[in-house]
C-alpha cells in the first residue's frame, strides 16, 4: 500500500489535500481544493504502479495510463464524474475528478438493513436505468470502455436524486487487437466479478463482464445480502440463492432479468446494458432458466432429497429387483 499524502500537501502547485476519503489495494482517493478555481472541490485518483515490474512493462504501463486517462477526459455523460486534469508525481500517477457528494449506495444499503426493511424496488429500478444509460454511453465509445468495478460502493447518490458511477481504477480501453494492461492491475470486487475477469488476461473482458457487475450490484441492493461469488457458483450452483428466496417482495421479471445478467458464461447474457435495463423494467421478458448454469458443477441430483426419502427410493428401487427376478424365475 502506497503511503498516503498528508493533508495540506499541495500538488502541481493547483491541488491542496484536504483528506483521504477512500483506499484500495494500489492507491487511495483523496478529497483535494482546486486553488485555481476558488470553491471547487475535487477528488484525486491514485494509482501507483507495481514498481517490480520489468522496466519496458512499467513504462507501457504508465503510457496506458495517460492514454486512458485522455480518453476519460473527454466523457460527458450526466451520471458520471467528469475527469479534468491527470498528471505524475514521482512512480505515482493521478487522476482529478469531480467530487461527488451524498452517500454511496452500499451505505444506504446498509441504512435499510440496520432497519430491518429492503430498500425500495421503484427506487432502486431508478438508479438502475441511471446507471445502464451511463454504461451504455462507454460501451459505445469507439473503442468501447469497460468499467470493470460495478459494485454498490461505486455508485454515488446525490442530494438531487441523481446517481453517479464513479471510481474508474480499473477501466479498461477495449483497443482492437491490443493485449491490454489494466490502469489499475487487479479483478475488481470478488462478490461482482464474472469468472472471465479472473487472471492475469484481460483480453477475453468486455461489456459483457459489466452487465455481469451490475446485475450483482442489483441482486445485492434489492435482497441486502452479497451475491455468491461466481468461482463458487461454478463448483455448485445452487450455491446462488433466488432473490425472490430472501426479499418475496420482488417482482418476477425483476428476478429473472437479474439471475439473467448474472449468467457464469457471457453468451448467455443481455446481449447489451439497454436490453437488461428493459428486461428490469418488464419491457422484454427475460429467460425463466439461465443456460450459463451448466458451466459449472451441478450438486448430484440426490441432494436435493432428505436421507430419509433416498432410503425410500433405495429400498423401493430394491423391491422392483426382487419382483423382477421373482417372475423371471
């Protein structure tokens, strides 16, 4: 873990840091003042590199950075924070972002389950027609981008209503033909990371794996538990309980289009972010029965039985043998 800046640390002679208000695994977030534009508050993104990489890796590395972080500056798109500026200071690398004020909606999560009640379907329906607009928006960049960290923590409500998808640690620019290093090398969060998104390529990662993230970002907002991770899902596939199981509340259509963006093999899901929105809405019907399922290890059929009832179908099972031998004798 990088050491972090100190408050009232100034950079670029432009940014003083006011404090951290986030961490991850390869930098931290930090609220700063933008002293050439009195007022404005903004937040800084760091992102240090593995410094044991081979020097030609961690200059391509670092060259990815700043062609990213040119793309990112030039979104503009209502529910996501505009970046302004990046810059290096020494074997770190920072992006400046807007600062989005209100709550993340894992902490109003975690406000209704202290309540004992499930956040509301209509509300959260709401934010996810907010967020598949602003995913359809950078799935449809040329090239693509893909987010690669959907998760409830990520998404930032304002005061006005408005969400907004934020912390771009780990986008990824989808070149044509180009083996691509992540601008923050890691897999996202466990709970919503598709299983193509293990490893160390990153090549077989599209808008697919963001349509994966999001509809596990919805199954926990909707039933306030964390989705089983996929690697889990594919030993044993009941290992995902039914939303509907945990909040009877739910609508079926809403159910079915998640368990659909939740789907292990990325063929099996929407096709595209705009067609699960619809699928959420009742727009379009979603499939009842999820193919991807047969990616993965099923349980044995038996253990869906009591012992007590395969003892019954054993002993019946041996009956029908010693009639059948009874009559051929």
């Amino acid at each position: 873990m990088p050491l972090s800046l100190m408050n009232g640390e100034t950079l670029r002679e432009r940014y003083i840091v006011r404090e951290q208000i986030g961490q991850g695994g390869t930098g931290n977030i930090y609220l700063a003042e933008d002293i050439r534009l009195q007022g404005r508050l903004c937040a800084l993104k760091e992102v240090e590199h593995n410094q044991v990489l081979p020097s030609e890796v961690l200059t391509q590395a670092r060259d990815q950075f700043f062609r990213e972080a040119s793309v990112l500056a030039r979104l503009d798109h209502p529910n996501l924070p505009k970046v302004s500026d990046f810059f290096s200071e020494g074997p770190r690398d920072y992006l400046v972002m807007d600062y989005i004020p209100g709550k993340d909606l894992r902490q109003i999560m975690q406000d209704a389950r202290r309540s004992n009640t499930f956040l509301s379907e209509k509300e959260v329906l709401n934010w996810a027609t907010q967020i598949a607009e602003a995913l359809s928006y950078l799935h449809h960049q040329d090239p693509p981008i893909v987010h690669r960290d959907i998760k409830p923590s990520n998404i930032k409500l304002m005061p006005s209503g408005l969400v907004k998808l934020v912390d771009f640690g780990l986008v990824k620019i989808m070149a044509p033909g180009e083996v691509t290093i992540t601008v923050i090398q890691g897999q996202g969060t466990a709970l919503y990371t598709p299983l193509e998104q293990y490893g160390g390529d990153d090549t077989h990662t599209d808008a697919k794996a963001d349509i994966f993230s999001f509809g596990a970002t919805l199954y926990h907002l909707l039933t306030n538990e964390p989705p089983a991770e996929a690697r889990k899902r594919f030993l044993n596939s009941r290992n995902l309980t039914p939303p509907i199981d945990i909040n009877p509340r739910l609508s079926q259509h809403v159910e079915r289009a998640v368990l659909w963006a939740m789907s292990l093999h990325p063929d099996d899901r929407p096709a595209d972010v705009l067609i699960f929105r619809d699928a959420l809405l009742g727009k379009l019907e979603a499939p009842t029965q999820i193919q991807s399922e047969r990616f993965g290890f099923e349980t044995p059929p038996f253990s869906i039985f009591t012992s007590e009832q395969i003892a019954g179908y054993i002993a019946f099972g041996l009956f029908l043998v010693g009639l059948i031998a009874t009559v051929v004798r």
